[in-house]
C-alpha cells in the first residue's frame, strides 16, 4: 500500500496527516478553519485517496500558519506515500467547470517543485479561510511533495466556485497522475528525485 503518517509541530502549529494513495475518497478533516476543511474534503474525495488531517494552530493570530503548515506536511506525506514513483502515470490534466467558474489544473510527479498560481479572488476571506492562503497553500504542498503544478482560474464570478473548481481540480489531476500503469519509473532518466 501507498501509504503515509506524519507530524509536524512548532510554536505555531501542530499537524498531524495520514494518507493512503490507494483508498475511495474518505476523509477526516479537523484543522479549525471550516472552509479549509470543506476543500480538503473534495480534494480528497477526487483524488480517490483516504485522508485525514488533524491541526492545532495559533488561529487568534490568524489562518496563515495553520494553512501553510498543513500544505507543507500533506506534501512531504504525499512524497513519502508515491516512494520511487515506479509505476506511476505521473501526470494529471484537470478542467473542471464549477458553475459559472472554470478552474484548470495540470501536474507532474516530477520532482522538481513549481508553482504557477493564477486566480484573481475579489473576496478576502471564505468563510474563516483567507483566500492569499490558496496560494500558500498549494505553494507549501507543491515544494514539499516535488510535484511541478499549474492551476489557473481561467474564468469565474463567484469566489467559493473558484476555489472549489482548484482543489476539486487538484483531486482530479492527482488521481490521473497516481494510477499505477507499471513497474518502471516514468522518466528517460531512470529515476525521479
């Protein structure tokens, strides 16, 4: 089994992630941020994978720690559980339609970390989750998990819409990428750091 258990605390925040790449969709999310834990929820749900995130973070400050953290420990979960990468698809396309919102997303298990981020949210804040944290969200998972990622709203109204259309379309793009089409590492180089 693809499976991954990990801890993280400072003296901002504690999170704790387990995940198994080869589960349905089931999730526990409890990071005391309600619109962050309705994301998490759909991204697993698409993504095919069981999740489950528990965070304590220094929220009278603020979402960001909180946030940040739980990308940059789902990500390092994310590298441990895909291992050697033999096997994989390695890649994954997502365009998904949110209503009146069109968000795509392509990734590559690659190794090599990137982020291209393009969303233009006109509200500060979804329910307690301030939407700059997206980006920080994604940023932190992204360099921690190796994975060479490219989301883009490329048109919507309606703010909710938005973000679920990216994490929606991150689950999709990542359940392409994880489907197990052999034994060998899917790269000329023999391997993928």
């Amino acid at each position: 089994m693809r499976e991954a258990s990990l801890s993280r605390e400072s003296s901002e925040s504690r999170i704790e992630v387990n995940l198994n790449l080869d589960g349905t969709g089931k999730s526990k999310i409890a990071t005391g941020v309600g619109f962050f834990d309705h994301m998490l929820t759909l991204f697993a749900f698409n993504a095919k994978i069981d999740l489950s995130v528990e965070a304590k973070g220094d929220l009278e400050v603020d979402d960001h720690h909180t946030v940040e953290d739980v990308g940059i420990v789902l990500g390092q979960a994310l590298r441990d559980a895909f291992g050697q990468k033999k096997g994989i698809a390695r890649y994954g396309f997502s365009l998904l339609p949110m209503d009146e919102a069109l968000g795509r997303v392509v990734l590559d298990i690659s190794g090599r970390p990137f982020l291209v981020f393009k969303a233009e949210f006109t509200k500060e804040k979804l329910g307690d989750l301030s939407t700059e944290m997206i980006a920080e969200f994604f940023r932190g998972l992204s360099v921690w998990a190796g994975l060479t990622l490219h989301m883009e709203i490329i048109y919507g109204a309606n703010n909710h819409h938005m973000a679920e259309a990216l994490f929606k379309g991150f689950g999709q793009a990542l359940y392409q990428a994880k489907i197990e089409t052999g034994s060998l590492v899917p790269s000329t180089k023999g391997v993928i750091d």
